[in-house]
C-alpha cells in the first residue's frame, strides 16, 4: 500500500481553516475546526467543531444569537452555536449536509 493511500484512509471528515459564519445580514470571518459523522440510528449526518475565539461572536452570542449560516470554501449549512469554552471558542453543530466534503 501506497503512503499516499495510508493517509487517504487515515483521514477524517471534517474541515479546519477559515469560514464565514453569517448572522442574519452581518458576515463574520472566523476560523473553525470542525468534524462529523453519519449517525445510522436517526439516518442523518451530524457535524459539528469550534469557532476560535472571536470578539464579534461573543458579541453577537451574548446579544442573543445562537444560530448562524456557516460559510467555508466548500460549502454551507446553518449550525447552532453555544456557551464557550475557556479559551472563549464557540462550540457550533448541526444535522445537515455539513459546510464541507465528506469523503
């Protein structure tokens, strides 16, 4: 086998760089780190990863938002976002066609 192929395999589905996370008409740039799996008991793909932390997130979660349109170069989907971790990162899921390529 290959080593090519060795990392070909060994690689998840998931996404890490920069994204767009959209809040109704106010576009964000963030970096994000994010993952996902099909789940076979409900039959839907479940994704889901961190937001870095980023001030205007916290600012627009603590006014209330907590749902946004997640942008990456691969594509998007809406996620929800919750309480940050320590190191003020948003944690961000969704049920959906995930905003990138499953492999």
């Amino acid at each position: 086998m290959s080593e090519d192929h060795q990392e070909e395999e060994a690689h998840e589905d998931g996404y890490t760089g920069q994204a767009v996370l959209v809040f109704e008409q106010r576009e964000v740039p963030v970096d994000v780190e994010l993952r996902g799996y099909f789940q076979p008991i409900d039959g839907r793909y479940h994704w889901y990863g961190r937001v870095a932390a980023n001030e205007q997130v916290t600012e627009l979660v603590e006014a209330g938002a907590r749902s946004a349109l997640l942008r990456t170069p691969a594509g998007q989907a809406t996620g929800a976002l919750t309480d940050p971790d320590p190191w003020r990162r948003y944690r961000v899921a969704g049920i959906s066609t995930p905003p990138f390529t499953v492999g």
